[in-house]
C-alpha cells in the first residue's frame, strides 16, 4: 500500500470522511491537479508546482487544507499563524462541509497560478 493511501486509511472518523471529501474537492478543481505524497502528507500540484497539502491542526485538532500561496490571498476563513508562505483553512469534521467556500478560495489561488 502507498503511503499516501496508508494517510487516508489510518484516519479515524470523522477525520477520514473529511480528508477523503477534501481529496476530491481539490482534485475535482482542475485536471491538472495531482496528489503526491511529500513531506510526510497528502500534497496536491498543479502544473508541477506545489499548490496546497492536507494535514491536522495539533492545536485545533481539525483538519485543514494548506494553500502554498495563501500570503496572496485574502479570506477571513484563511488563518496565517506564523508561516510566512502559506494560510490555512480548518475544517471542522464536525460539521458539514462548506463546499462553495472551499471551491472559491481554492478557484483563487489557482487562479495566481494560471494567471502569474
């Protein structure tokens, strides 16, 4: 079994729900999307480059899907913390899933992608 998949397997629920509907929001975006496994955990590519990554918030203990050029973006569901690249968007697994929210901040960054 690939690491990868092994990531999405060993999670329990509702935690694995939430990373597995995330998976194919992101992936659904663009064709040119890909999953990698790197660093450690799910990370997702566009056109080769590195574009967001799937992991748990130790503190909040939600996941959250990282967006590689959040610094760009500005949302108030996107948290900063003390990366100087990246924001963050929790999701709370408890709670459904704000499908539209998650499309139109992850159709803007990859918008800077395709647009420079």
């Amino acid at each position: 079994m690939k690491p990868i998949d092994n990531f999405y397997l060993q999670q329990q629920e509702p935690y694995k729900s939430t990373f597995l509907a995330l998976k194919e929001i992101i992936l659904s975006l663009d064709q040119d999307i890909s999953e990698e496994w790197k660093y450690g955990m799910p990370f997702f590519y566009y056109d080769r480059k590195m574009f967001c990554y799937l992991w748990k918030h130790k503190k909040y203990d939600q996941p959250y899907i990282g967006i590689v050029e959040g610094k760009r973006l500005d949302d108030p569901m996107l948290i900063q913390e003390k990366r100087a690249r990246m924001k963050i968007m929790l999701i709370d697994p408890t709670k459904d899933i704000p499908f539209k929210k998650i499309n139109n901040i992850l159709t803007q960054a990859l918008n800077l992608y395709k647009t420079g």
